[in-house]
C-alpha cells in the first residue's frame, strides 16, 4: 500500500469516518490531493464514501473503510484458535474433544453443502474447490484416474492453529470430505513443512469425526 494511501487508510480505522478536510489536515494535502487517493481507494475497495445531510452548496461526503480494507489489518484468529482448543482439549475427554473438532468442521460446511447437493462428482468437487477458493484458498484438482481425485492446497486457512494442533488438519480434511461428498485422506500437509496438503478423494461417505491421530501419523 502506497505510504500516504495507508495514512489514510489509518486515519479513518482511528475516527471511523473523515471529511476530505479532515484528512487535508491530518495529513497536510491539498483538497485535490486527497481526492485523487480517496478516488484510488474507492476504486479498489476499500473506503466508501456517504452525502453529510444538510450541508449547504457543493455535496460534502464523508469516508469510511470497507470490510475488505479492515482485513488489511493483522488479526489474531491463529491465537484465538489455538488457546480455543488448548482449552478444550485440557478441559473435555479425548473423545469429546475430537467430536466438537467435528462439529467445527460441519459448521463450517453447512452453509454451503445446499448449493453442491445434487451435483455429478465431478461438478461437486469442483464446486468444493470453488468454496475453498472463496475463503482464499490457492487449490487444484484432478482425476487419479480412477474414479477419485487428488486435491492440493497451496495455502492453509489455518496455518497457525494447524502447526500446533494435529486436530486442525483432522477438521480440515473432514471438511475437504464433507464438501466434495467424498471420502477424503489427507496425504501431507503444509503444517509438518510440505510445500502444500494432499487430499486423495474416492467415493464414499465423508467421514463425520476427526480421527484421533488428526492426520499427524499421514504427515509427510
């Protein structure tokens, strides 16, 4: 991000919203400079700008940051997770431990297994990788040749969590099975320092539990 893009950027996550005189003054530009970068912005995504009612003469507008510019800024969902389930797993026996990782994996699922009922294999599993891809995924597929498929992730959605936590990979591919309507066998995996995660897919039905080795006996 551009230096004075970025000052913008932290100016408004600070106050919530800003006038074009606001941010003149903060960032000591011109009215036409701070337009030009509010216009480049805007242009991409990340503030949208509002009428201020009852201003009198030329429209005034206010700026504010989108959802996609709040996820330029660092979260720490990695941490939260990993302390989530630390707790859990001190908290709750093996088994029920493995069984509400489960539920995470069909929670995340859920809201989109509507959309791939009906599908031929071939579809769904395309269809999966599109939901994977939605969620920032770097994913391909392709056939084994026989009537599965070999699905490879490039990039993790839970790296972090997945690097302390066996248990994660073990949700992961319970959920890569859940939404391609498959079998799913995790192979290897970018947590244990593969260069991506193997998932061999072959018909049958998804498995609805994290197995008690998670995946870290398969790592590769």
């Amino acid at each position: 991000m551009q230096v004075t893009r970025q000052q913008i950027l932290d100016f408004l996550r600070q106050c919530g919203e800003g006038s074009v005189r606001d941010l003149g003054a903060h960032l000591d530009l011109t009215a036409t400079g701070v337009r030009q970068h509010l216009a480049i912005l805007e242009r991409e995504g990340f503030v949208v700008s509002r009428e201020i009612r009852g201003h009198v003469g030329r429209p005034a507008l206010t700026y504010r940051l989108t959802a996609t510019a709040e996820g330029l800024y660092p979260k720490s969902y990695g941490e939260l997770a990993s302390a989530l389930l630390e707790s859990a797993r001190a908290a709750l026996p093996e088994d029920a431990y493995l069984r509400v990782v489960a539920g995470a994996a069909e929670s995340l699922a859920a809201p989109h297994l509507p959309m791939l009922a009906g599908l031929s294999a071939t579809d769904r599993v395309e269809a999966a990788c599109g939901v994977l891809r939605s969620q920032d995924v770097v994913v391909t597929c392709e056939s084994d040749g026989n009537d599965g498929f070999v699905l490879v992730e490039r990039t993790c959605p839970f790296r972090d969590a997945a690097s302390t936590h066996d248990t994660v990979c073990g949700m992961h591919e319970a959920l890569v099975g859940r939404l391609a309507g498959m079998k799913a066998t995790l192979i290897s995996t970018l947590a244990a320092g593969a260069d991506r995660c193997v998932y061999h897919l072959v018909p049958g039905t998804a498995s609805a539990a994290v197995p008690a080795t998670a995946g870290g006996e398969r790592r590769a």
